[in-house]
C-alpha cells in the first residue's frame, strides 16, 4: 500500500456509510441489502466487506454518518452569534428538507423507530446522536436565558419529530412550511 491509496479507501468509506444512512432511510433497515449500500455508494459489493463484515457494522456507520451531519450542521449554525436565530436557523433547515419527509420521514426518527424493534443496541447509539442534538438545542435556549432551556429543547425537538410523522404520514410538505413558521414565532417569543 502506498500513501495514495490512503485516501481513497477513506474515500469509500465514508461514501458507504453516507449510502448507508440515505438508503436506511428511504428503504429501511430491514429491507436494505448490501447490494443495495454498495450499488449507492458506487463500490463493488465484494469491496464493501472489506471495510464493513456485517450488516449491522453498516447501521454502525450510518448512525456515524448521522452524528457528523449533526456536527456539521451545528458548526454552520454556530457562525451566527445570536441563540435565537441559530435555532430559527436550524428550524429552516428542517423545513427545508419538507419533500424528503414528505416521502420517508426525518432520517434520524425514521431510523430510531426501526431500531428500537430490535435487541441489539443500536437504538442506544442513535439516541446518543439525538442527545447530542438536545443539548445543543438546550445551550442555545440558555443562551437566551431561560431557566425551562430542558424543557424547551425537548419540545422544539419533539415538535420537529411530530411534524416529521405527519408530513410523511399525509404525504403533505407545507405541513413542515406551516409548523416551521409558528416555531420561528414560538422562538422569537421566547428571545423577547
């Protein structure tokens, strides 16, 4: 191996676990074939086990995949100095994303039900990925001062949750449009 080959095989990595979580997500987990991730991320099906011997190690990376997108999404969020507008921020990125819940739900919750049908654990390690989106929800209502940050961080995540179900349920993206305004106000109620 030279150090060339380095980067693409980090390369097809990490296109294999961002594969995984797009096709868990839209087939889930239990209707999704290797073949499937492999086919996705443009790699050869024998090439796959190589970085991953189990189906299992794939929702691994797949919920790795979910936890960097979180930190990546928080880092741009962090760019703007205010806590309110970070959240009204991240409420526009979650309505932005309406037509994908439209037709398969919220990535992560969609995923976090299907787990927890199973016996494994792997529902524990995506709940270590939604924690770490609370509490940064929780901080950022701090931020503004408020002493209920807990509870408020609960809620505007729940309430992305439920809307989520619904939008995915009716097939109706303007339910998100319509929730994602009255949490900007609910938001701007609270900064005041």
């Amino acid at each position: 191996m030279t150090d060339s080959d380095e980067p693409k095989r980090v390369g097809k990595r990490e296109r294999l676990a961002a594969a995984a979580a797009r096709i868990f997500h839209e087939q889930g987990v239990e209707k999704t074939t290797i073949a499937d991730i492999a086919r996705a991320a443009d790699v050869p099906v024998g090439n796959v086990y190589y970085y991953f011997k189990t189906k299992d190690q794939l929702v691994q990376a797949a919920i790795g995949a979910h936890a960097e997108g979180l930190r990546n999404v928080v880092a741009e969020l962090e760019r703007n100095e205010v806590p309110a507008d970070r959240l009204k921020e991240l409420v526009r990125g979650w309505v932005g994303g309406r037509d994908l819940a439209a037709r398969f739900g919220c990535p992560s919750g969609t995923l976090a039900a299907e787990l927890d049908k199973r016996e494994d654990g792997l529902d524990r390690e995506l709940a270590v990925v939604m924690r770490e989106l609370i509490e940064w929800v929780r901080a950022q209502f701090a931020a503004m001062g408020r002493d209920d940050a807990a509870e408020l961080a609960v809620a505007l995540v729940a309430s992305y949750q439920g809307i989520s179900l619904l939008t995915n349920t009716f097939r109706d993206p303007e339910l998100m449009v319509a929730e994602g305004r009255r949490l900007e106000n609910w938001i701007d109620s609270l900064a005041a």
